[in-house]
C-alpha cells in the first residue's frame, strides 16, 4: 500500500453533512422502518382474528397500537434528518476549510484555528462510499464527510478510497 495519498481540501455545509450522514446510515434506519411497520402489521392481523370473539378493552389496545407505529413508521425520516440536524448544527467545523489526507497509517484532518487532528486508519469505525463523495465514521457519533468534489481527480478519489478500505479494522465492502 503506497502511503501517497492526495491532500483534500474542501468546505462542508451544515446541510451538506446532514444528507450525507442520512445517505450513510440509510440501511439502519430502514429496518427500523420495517420493524415499525411488522410490529404494526402484526397487531392489525391479531386485532382482526381477535375483535369479534373478545369483550374489554384488547382488540382497542390493539388497534391503537397498530396506528402508533405505522405513524412512527411514516415520520421515522423526518425524525432522524431532525436528530441528525440538531446533532451537526454545533459543529466548529461547518463552513471553513476542512484538509484531510491518509498518510503513515494514519487519517489526519486539519480545519485551520480550529482542529489539528490524527487517528490511526484502525480505530475508524466505517466508511461508505458512494456516486457523490465518501462518508467516514470516525467515532461512534461523528462522522466526516468527503465530497467527490473535493478530489482534483477520479483516480485521486480511487487512491483516497483504497487507502482508506486497506486501513479500516472492519472494512466496508461498499468501498
């Protein structure tokens, strides 16, 4: 593995963030969709072969259960973009120049005046890439965000990317 990796430098958008870490963590919000959706599926199917043989308050508890998670299946989006909002709004980052480059083992990221920082490839968490920039997981809840945009070349962002996969503990076959 060559330690040369291309230097990128970018600036990233409060909005820009939020979609990307919605477009990364697609997959687990999804089956929380469905869980919502099954666990509503499942207490209609009870409620129907239960109402008309029982008296008292059950076939209602069931209805109404029903009804609570499909809503909470319908808004799941709308609460996680919200979450995930408030969660990037604070960040010192957002709107200056973010300089990140692999180089040593080691992922470093430098936004001038405001962090100077190195972790070794091993300790990331994920990365996923896809058609519009990069998304890695540095800790648990936070996440950087690579623009396709921000590498002077394809065959930049195929170096970066590959870099990046050969150091992950873990890595992401969708890199």
């Amino acid at each position: 593995m060559s330690d040369r990796t291309p230097t990128v430098s970018y600036v990233i958008t409060e909005e820009n963030l939020t979609q990307a870490i919605v477009r990364g963590t697609t997959d687990a919000h999804r089956s929380v969709r469905l869980r919502y959706a099954a666990y509503s599926a499942v207490m209609l199917v009870a409620w129907f072969f239960l109402h008309p043989i029982s008296v008292g308050m059950a076939p209602i508890l069931l209805l109404y259960g029903a009804f609570v998670f499909a809503v909470l299946a319908l808004i799941r989006p709308w609460l996680v973009r919200r979450q995930i909002r408030s969660f990037v709004k604070d960040r010192p980052d957002l709107d200056r120049r973010i300089e990140l480059r692999i180089a040593g083992g080691s992922f470093h990221i430098n936004v001038p005046g405001v962090l100077r920082s190195e972790q070794a490839l091993a300790t990331l968490h994920s990365a996923v890439s896809g058609t519009d920039g990069t998304l890695v997981q540095t800790f648990p809840n936070e996440y950087m965000w690579v623009p396709a945009s921000a590498f002077d070349s394809a065959d930049d962002r195929t170096l970066f990317d590959r870099t990046l996969l050969a150091g992950l503990r873990i890595p992401d076959p969708a890199l």
